[in-house]
C-alpha cells in the first residue's frame, strides 16, 4: 500500500532558513551560504521520508519565501516596477518583489486560505508577459534524484495561480486574471517537458481553490486547463491535490472527469463531506485516490483504529491497488519534530504528532492496510487516545458552566458608539487625526537576550524587570519624541502576541521548538490549547500600569483578542472550536476590566486573525462571523463610556466582512490597508457607513522601506475622501516587531509630520 507527503515544513528543526534568510537580508552571508543551507534543509527532509518508507515523497515545495511567488518567478510575471530584464530570475528581484526594496514597495501580501501561512499575491494584466524565468521545480526534482530519491514535483496549478491573482493597479475594471489562462499553459507546458526528460513519473498539481464556490466558467477553467495539458502530459502521472475543506459536488464532476489526471487528492479531516461524496457518487476506477486522513493542520496524534477503519471502507469503492495513504495538506502549517520538545510533560506528548511524526502515521497505516500493522504501534496510540479523553486535565466544570451561561445575551455595550466616542474626546482630548502605533517595537538583539536569560533563569526577576522597564522608557520617552498622541508601551516583554497570553491562561501547554512559518522567515510558535481555559491572575496589568506612570499621555493597554488567540494556537479538536472560544473571552474580559480598574483609558484588543478563520465555503460563513464577533463583544461588554476599546486587524480581505467588522462594535479599528493598495478604502467608496473611529494604515511595516512624508501625507488625503475627519486615525500597518529602529524612527516622523501638515490644512480650510 502506497504513501504520499503533501508538502513538508521549510524553516528546519532550528529553524535553520530563518537566519540564513536574515543574514543574507543582512548582507553578512552570500547567496552561495544561503543556498548551501537551503540544500541541506532539502536533502535531510528527503532523506527523512525516504527512510520511513514513504513512497511519494514531494519536491519543489521548499521556498525561500513562499510557493505562490515561486510560481511568479517561474511564470516570468514580474510587475514592471522591477525592471526585470528577462533569464532566470534571481534573489534580488525574487526578494524586492516579497519584501520591497530602498525605493519600491512590496507585492501585496494576504493569508493562505484560512491558515496563518501567507503567500506574494500576483498581480496580472492583460499585457502582462509571461516565459519560463525559473527553473526552480526542475532543478530540486535532479537535486534529489541525485541523491537517489525520486520525488514528485510539486507545482501551483494554473488556474489556482490565477485565481489567487489580483489584476494589477491601473488595468481596466472588469479585467479577470483567469482570461490569462491560454497565456501561462506554455510556460507550464515547457516546465513540463524538462520534468519529463529529468525522468519524473509523477507531477502534482496544488488545486487548493476547487475547495471553494466556484461558478461553472470557473470550473470549465479546469476541464480547459488539464485538456490543453494532456498531451504534454502524457506517460505521466498527473495528481491534482486539494486541501482545507469539502470539495463541492459540481467540483468533484468536475475533476474527476479529467482524462489527463491520474490521481485526486482530498482533505478527508476538514473534508468530511468529501467522504460521503466519495461513498455516494462513486470514484473512477481508473484513477487513484490519495486519502487526507492525516491531519496536516493540527498537532495532535490522530486515532489511528478510526483512520484505518476510514482507509478499508475506501478501499472497498476505489480497489486496494488504487488506494493511497496521505496527510490532509501540506505539513507546513504544523510543528517540525516532537523529538525536539525536552519540556513538554510526558501525558501530554503522547497526545500529539508534529511533521516527523505524521510522516510516521501516514506510513504506519499503509502498511497496516497491506497487512503489516504494527500491533505495539497501535496499541500505544490507543492507550494515548483513551489517556487524553479521560484526563482531569483537560475538562474544567466550572469553566464549562460560565461558558454556556453565555448563551442567550449579545454583549453589547450599554450606549451607541458614537455617545461613546463623544464621552471618550472629553476624557482624553486628542486632536484631529490623532496619531498612535499598533502595539509592537522593534525588538532588539539585547531584547531577546533579556528574556531568553529570564527564562533560562540566568538573571533574576529584579533583573528581568529593571530591563524591560529600562526599554518601555525608552520607548515612551521615543514616542513623545516623535509627538505621537496615544502611545504603547512597545511589548518588550513579549516574544509573541498570542504565545505571551497562553503562558498565562490555564489548559494551554508550550513548546520549545514548535515553530511555524508565517511568512518569509516569520516564524511563530502557536500554543497548544488542550484543555478549558481560564486566567488564573492579571496578565498585563503591571506593565500597562508602569507604562502609564512614565507618561500624561494616554497609554493602551495591549490584548490579544480571543478569536485570533483561538485561530493561531493548535486547538484542541475534542470539541466545537466557537465552545473554545468563548472560554478564551471570559479570560479576556476579567483582564480588561481589570486594566480599566487600573486606570488605562485606551484598552487595544488584537482581531489579526478574525478575517483569517472564515470558512472556505459561503454557506459557513454565518455561524463563524456570529461567534467570532460575540467573542469579541464578551470582552469588553462591561467597560465604562470613557473606556476606549480598540480592535487592529492585518493582511486579509476585509471587504466582504466589513458588516461584521461594524458589528464587533469597537471604538477604534486600525486595520492593514497600504501593503493591499487600499483595497479597504474601495468598500467606502460604495457606500458604506462606518461611524466609529478607524485608521486604515498609511504605511507597510513588512518592508525595510522608509516613506516620505508626502506619500503618508497622499494616502491620508484618499482616506479623507471617503472618511470623516473626525473618526480617522493615523497609524501604520501593524506592529513594528520585525523592523529596525532606523527603519521605525523616520518612518514614524514622516507619519506624524504628515498628520501634522495635514490639521493644519483642514483647519484653515474651515
């Protein structure tokens, strides 16, 4: 019985490309050095799967940045601010186009699909040229071939690359990426042709947008696509794989009657209804059937008597031969190795499966199904399974009871926001576009050696504390500096936003090398959240509190809010994720209040994620955006009018949500808006109402990039135009954690200059 890999994770164990990335960035290694470790990151994953018996083992999956502007350069689609002169595209366009450089800007970037992975949106037109500028795919197919393994290229198909595309600025309304699809099937046709003569028997094609509601021109796109590929396809095996969600009926017709496809590969955990379709509509008999049923998004160990009753029931529709055994996605949206995790208690490891261990289920069932089940393997799994049901650990009564109590109010708060941002101007007094930072600032070298030496428990407490209180002042004393309004304290205390909380919240377990890609070398390390959560004491009060005393100025206090707690955490998958949730506002809410007892004024809570966990399909969308907002009305539902509540959100699309964006009924909204071209100032010019305060960034903190005054000053004005001048703000993208402070201070002087020049217009022009 055969197995198959997805995709696996890039940053290394150590997260080994992150620094090299960031060195080269740096200019302290050679593109040589970062290649070399690049190379070796490859060749140890191969190996790696190669040894625990997998059969298709994928290539082309490793990315210096992420696989959706793989497939860019490899297309040629370079926007013509690059300048690209054509030949094979290198680092130094690759990269300006992910990160901008001294006087460009960045490509848009956005979310994966629901996943906190993020990808280089195309931007395409109906000029746009495209020719085989990267030989990318071919060249990892030979590298490992050379080390005896043959893999399974992997590449973006073509109508999800165009779907995922964006027409570029200044192309005609009306224009659609996908009309360019008979322009980008040469390309693919040529990559192709090398895969072939390299000697590759199988090519998988990542279809990942067939998961969603697609019309039928939308699907004709792919009977299209894999028609005018079929004959440079053919003596291949050609696997189109999916993931994330249920494929639709008219998509799973639509795919399985492909002549040229050999394979179909199906999210079979989030994809439940997949199954049934499977069972009910039938599967073709000359095609192969790659099973997701081992979760590519979730740490925890899957049930493997349950999978492996999943696997004989298909193999009785699609035949032993036909059938094969793979994780649901790729398995870069999960923790490397649990081999590395040395803190983590011994009940609550057996719980769980990162990447390395994945692989082994995926295998462990194959050769179970073909007869070879390892009975001690199993066996163990079970004891774990039964082990975290019976946990006293995991269930909480009284949680459990203050959660359900919930039902039946909707939290709001008792007045309008419009009484209230009347009651929070006389309190706080700000001028016109008052000016603040989304939280975050720059945190240095010394920073993070600080708290590593803390928590290593190399320094004391007293220590700890003098150095973080030394930073918030120099923070503080840097922000008045600049004379921005309302301040933040910088989080000199936090390596991670959501990791920080969950240290502090009961039923969350850490790692110690659970690293998770999240864009470029952004890497995160979300929490486990295994049992019911509550707060057992204060988490950011005292740092808030001193903040506050070193400044007259108003000083938010800074949470993360519970649904992007919930959406970038593993969560446990025992019960309902909305049950979770709730449990995690209650926490949130006991800390605002106390935060406002304390005399903080302006109380930010972080939404980054709420836009991130929308479901896939439109039918689902109702019942999540219902909880996620009353999550985030729980928290702050017993504020006075005085207290104002700020929410931030970054890099999604929040135009299709700006209803239930108005709904979450925050004072202040900060939310990316530079990096996306404006997209969000788009949904005010069609009309709609937005009556609280608002500051839709004016600048792109992903990229080293300093702007002037005058285009901060440019991009308030197109604000003005369909904004009121008194509800908008002035604020950067989002947190300012990954740049430098010679980045941040003329940035920040540029934006406040900005504001300034522009008060003084509109007040003379009264």
């Amino acid at each position: 019985m055969a197995s198959h890999i997805v995709g696996y994770p890039r940053m290394g164990p150590k997260r080994e490309l992150k620094f090299a990335l960031e060195s080269f960035w740096d200019k302290k290694s050679s593109a040589e050095d970062l290649q070399k470790v690049a190379a070796d990151l490859r060749s140890s994953i191969w190996k790696q799967m190669a040894e625990a018996g997998i059969k298709y083992i994928p290539s082309n999956t490793f990315s210096y940045y992420d696989q959706v502007l793989d497939t860019t350069a490899m297309l040629g689609a370079v926007p013509d601010r690059y300048v690209w002169n054509g030949g094979e595209i290198g680092f130094d366009i690759y990269f300006s186009m992910a990160r901008g450089n001294a006087t460009l800007p960045a490509m848009e970037m956005t979310k994966w699909f629901d996943t906190n992975y993020h990808f280089i949106v195309p931007e395409l037109g109906p000029n746009t040229k495209f020719s085989y500028a990267s030989h990318k795919a071919v060249s990892e197919y030979k590298e490992a071939k050379a080390l005896g393994i043959d893999t399974v290229p992997v590449l973006v198909g073509p109508v999800s690359y165009l779907l995922l595309s964006k027409p570029a600025k200044g192309v005609e309304k009306g224009f659609i990426p996908l009309s360019l699809l008979d322009k980008i099937l040469p390309v693919y046709t040529e990559v192709i042709a090398e895969l072939k003569a390299a000697g590759a028997k199988w090519i998988q094609f990542d279809e990942p947008t067939l998961v969603k509601d697609l019309d039928s021109h939308q699907l004709q796109a792919f009977t299209h696509a894999y028609s005018a590929l079929e004959s440079s396809l053919s003596g291949l095996n050609v696997l189109i794989e999916t993931y994330f969600a249920d494929v639709p009926a008219a998509a799973y017709k639509t795919i399985t009657s492909l002549k040229a496809v050999t394979g179909l590969g199906f999210d079979l955990i989030r994809g439940e209804k997949t199954l049934d379709l499977i069972k009910s509509a039938g599967f073709p008999a000359n095609k192969y059937l790659f099973a997701g049923v081992v979760d590519g998004r979730n740490i925890w160990a899957i049930d493997l008597a349950s999978s492996l009753g999943t696997l004989k029931e298909l193999e009785t529709i699609v035949g032993k031969d036909k059938l094969v055994v793979s994780t649901s996605c790729s398995l870069q949206h999960t923790a490397v190795d649990l081999v590395n995790e040395t803190k983590l208690d011994d009940e609550i490891k057996s719980w769980l499966a990162f990447a390395a261990q994945k692989v082994v289920e995926v295998n462990a069932l194959a050769k179970a199904l073909a007869g070879h089940k390892d009975e001690a393997f199993f066996a163990a799994n079970a004891a774990a399974q039964a082990s975290r049901k019976s946990s006293p650990r995991v269930n909480n009564a009284e949680v459990q009871k203050a959660a359900a109590a919930l039902k039946g109010s909707d939290h709001r708060r008792a007045t309008n926001v419009s009484s209230r941002l009347e009651a929070q101007q006389k309190k706080l007094n700000l001028p016109l576009l008052p000016t603040t930072t989304i939280g975050s600032f720059p945190q240095t070298i010394e920073l993070r050696r600080l708290r590593r030496e803390y928590k290593a428990n190399k320094i004391s407490e007293e220590v700890y504390v003098k150095g973080i209180k030394e930073e918030i002042a120099q923070v503080v004393k840097l922000q008045e500096e600049l004379d921005i309004d309302v301040l933040v304290h910088g989080e000199p205390e936090r390596n991670d936003m959501v990791e920080y909380f969950g240290e502090q919240l009961s039923g969350f377990a850490f790692t110690v090398n659970g690293w998770v890609q999240s864009y470029g070398s952004r890497c995160v390390k979300p929490p486990i959240i295994y049992g019911d959560v509550s707060r057992p004491k204060a988490m950011t009060v005292f740092w808030s509190s001193m903040a506050q005393s070193m400044t007259s100025r108003p000083m938010k206090g800074m949470l993360t809010g519970p649904v992007t707690i919930l959406n970038w955490s593993f969560v446990r998958n025992d019960q309902p994720r909305f049950e979770t949730c709730y449990q995690i506002a209650l926490a949130i809410k006991d800390e605002v209040e106390d935060l406002e007892a304390a005399g903080i004024t302006v109380i930010q809570i972080d939404e980054a994620a709420l836009r991130e966990g929308l479901p896939l399909r439109k039918s689902e969308e109702a019942f999540y955006l219902d909880w996620a907002v009353h999550s985030f009305r729980i928290t702050n539902c017993g504020v006075k009018d005085s207290t104002q509540i700020h929410t931030h959100m970054c890099y999604s699309n929040f135009n299709d949500i700006i209803h239930s964006i108005i709904d979450m009924d925050a004072d202040v909204i900060t939310i990316e808006n530079s990096r996306s071209d404006e997209k969000l100032l788009s949904v005010f010019r069609e009309g709609v109402k937005y009556g609280a305060g608002i500051g839709p960034g004016v600048y792109d903190i992903h990229s080293p990039r300093i702007p002037s005054m005058e285009e901060i000053s440019d991009r308030i004005k197109k604000m003005l135009a369909v904004l009121e001048t008194n509800i908008l703000w002035v604020n950067p993208d989002c947190g300012l954690k990954t740049r430098k402070y010679a980045e941040v201070k003329p940035a920040l002087a540029a934006m406040v200059a900005a504001a300034k020049l522009l008060r003084k217009e509109l007040a003379s022009a009264k």
